[in-house]
C-alpha cells in the first residue's frame, strides 16, 4: 500500500504578516490543488482582480478559494462537463484533499449540489468542520491521508483518486462508483466486467450474479437523467446492452 508520507507536502500558511513573495508561492500552490495547473492567459485576466486583492493583503487564503471556486474559470472547467456526482467528488480532492468518505457523505453534499448549485456547494465545503479541522483559514488546501483507514475499500478509493488527473478516467462516474462497479474507466472510457461466456453469447445477468447490481441501482437514484446520459456515451453498444441487463434486475433488498 502507498505510504502516506507519499502524500507529505510542506504545508504553506499565509496570515495578514505574510510577505508577498509568501503570497506568492501560496497562489501559485493554490492554483496547483484547485485547477491541478496554472491558469492560461486569458483565465489570468478573470482572476486578475482577485489575484490583486490577494497578494494585497485584501483577502485570505479561504475568501480567495471561495472567489476561485464560484469563478467561470473553475465552473467552467470541473462543473460544464462533469456530472454532478463526478463534480463532487472533484471539490472534495480540491478544497478538502480527500476523497469522499461514503455514500452517506456522497447523498448529503450531491443534494445540497442539485438543490443550491455548485457556488453553494462549494461554500458549504469551505466552512465545513473537515475544512476548518485541516486547514483553518490560512492553510493552502492539499492531499492528505488518514493515519487509519476505515477499510481498505476507503484507501483505495482516495488512493486512486489522489493520484489521477482530473478527466484521466472520464467525466462522469466518481471513483468509489467505478470501483463498486467494477468497471475499468482508464482513458475516459469505461468498461463494464465481462466473462469468457459473456464474449460468445449475451446472457442477462440474475439480480445475485449482476455485479454491482444492487450498488448501481443506489447510485441511479442519485444520478440526474442528464448524467445518465453521459454515462450511457461512455460506453460502446455492447456494453449499454450488458448494463440495461442489469438494470432490468429489481434492486437487492
């Protein structure tokens, strides 16, 4: 398993004492967590008055990262493309620096997401109590692990998704659904499990044998019809065939 010193970065605080040239190094490890790049030229213009105001001493590193946040240049690049349950989990390794922990953490912040909008989303993440426990206000988010892993599942999931480029597997599914499912998305496109036998003749899968069946039917209850459809362009005509399969199985009680 990856050591969590992996994850060890030296952590960059910035208070109202801080000198520019720390400002500096903050922004640019800011720009690093939350977009995983520098922004381009034109997206340097948007950010200008912010970034201004910033290193000025005006603004905080949490006000800053609100103002990122709720900008067209990171709605426009994690949030237009992405599904919502995806675009969750992407705020999660940007201003928390972990993955999701559960499903239960997945359905309470997916229905503030649908129901406020992406800005509230993501304000909600800023002042949540995980936010505060590892960052407080000065600290620049980043990645971390957890001393003690509740399952191995749980390492795995923020294992993956620390270590992956945003829209390295696709725009869609979240990690903990890809693996639930058992689903290969390396590339962006996702590939439902088969069988030997599934190669030669197309059988419907019974509720007890259709992997990740009862796990695929929660996560339809939390998928919009849009990301449905996303998810469905994913994937070839024969692997639509082999999830309407399963999808026509009634969920495990």
């Amino acid at each position: 398993m990856t050591s969590a010193d992996e994850f060890a970065i030296q952590e960059i605080k910035v208070s109202y004492q801080s000198a520019r040239e720390e400002r500096q190094c903050a922004l640019y490890q800011i720009y690093a967590q939350v977009l995983e790049r520098q922004p381009y030229a034109f997206e340097r213009k948007q950010l200008a008055q912010d970034e201004a105001d910033f290193l000025r001493k005006k603004i905080g590193v949490k006000r800053f990262l609100r103002n990122l946040g709720h900008s067209e240049v990171y709605l426009n690049e994690f949030y237009d493309k992405s599904s919502n349950l995806k675009f969750l989990e992407t705020c999660f390794k940007h201003f928390i620096g972990r993955a999701l922990k559960d499903t239960e953490e997945m359905h309470q912040y997916c229905d503030i997401l649908m129901r406020q909008g992406p800005k509230a989303l993501i304000t909600e993440l800023l002042d949540s109590e995980a936010y505060r426990q590892h960052f407080d206000g000065f600290t620049v988010p980043h990645a971390w692990t957890e001393a003690v892993y509740p399952s191995p599942k749980t390492f795995l999931e923020t294992d993956a998704l620390l270590h992956e480029l945003y829209g390295q597997r696709g725009w869609i599914l979240p990690t903990m659904i890809w693996r639930d499912l058992h689903l290969n998305c390396e590339g962006g496109h996702c590939a439902l499990p088969s069988t030997p036998s599934q190669s030669k003749a197309r059988t419907s899968p019974s509720p007890s044998s259709a992997p990740g069946s009862s796990t695929l039917h929660d996560v339809l209850r939390t998928m919009t019809q849009q990301d449905l459809e996303q998810f469905a362009q994913t994937l070839s005509t024969d692997e639509r065939e082999k999830l309407w399969a399963v999808l026509m199985q009634p969920a495990a009680s």
